[in-house]
C-alpha cells in the first residue's frame, strides 16, 4: 500500500503499531454505512447528506492514512461547499468512488 501513496506508517504509529487492530479498523472503514448514505444521497442530490457523509469519511481516512481516498473526499468537499454544487462533483464523486474500490482490492490482494 505504501508504494500507493497510502501513509500506513503514521497511521500505524497513531495505532502504537499494533497491525492487527489497524487491520481491523480498515476492515470496519469498507463496512461504514457513510458510503451508501454518500452513494443515495448523490442519486438523491441531498447535499447537505452527501457532505456530512464525505466529511466523516474523509476524517477516519485520515486516521487510516488512505491518502489517495482523503484527497478523493477533500475534492468532493469542496464543490459541496459552494451553492449549488460545482459542476465537477459527479466527477470528484466517481474519482472517490474508484479510490474506494482501489484500495479494496489492493487489501484483498495481500
């Protein structure tokens, strides 16, 4: 993960290194029920919903230290800041979404 750009490292460090809770803990991020509230409140272009999702997944990403996966949600933030969205959110959003399942399949693989 980490020739990815993920920041396992850091993240291990705030987890006092234990591997086996960090392991854990990225098995529950896949499991958050943010991201299908994300997923129906873009289908249902509830804003307000999708950013508080985007913010609380982004935040334990953060924690994980999925850097590519932050940096998907931190765009997605953005253009749910402004009023209405920016037009480039359903891109961001997509860009997110294969960050998600990037990092999925690259903790299935090892």
């Amino acid at each position: 993960m980490r020739s990815q750009g993920y920041d396992v490292d850091n993240a291990l460090h705030r987890m006092l290194d234990d591997e086996s809770f960090y392991l854990k803990l990225l098995k529950t991020f896949f499991e958050d029920s943010n991201i299908p509230v994300l997923e129906k409140a873009m289908i249902e272009q509830d804003y307000t919903t999708a950013f508080e999702a985007s913010h609380k997944l982004k935040g334990s990403a953060v924690t994980l230290g999925l850097t590519p996966i932050v940096a998907s949600f931190s765009k997605i933030l953005d253009d749910l800041r402004t009023s209405p969205p920016s037009p480039s959110l359903q891109s961001h959003y997509r860009q997110a979404r294969t960050a998600l399942y990037d990092c999925l399949h690259l903790l299935q693989d090892n």
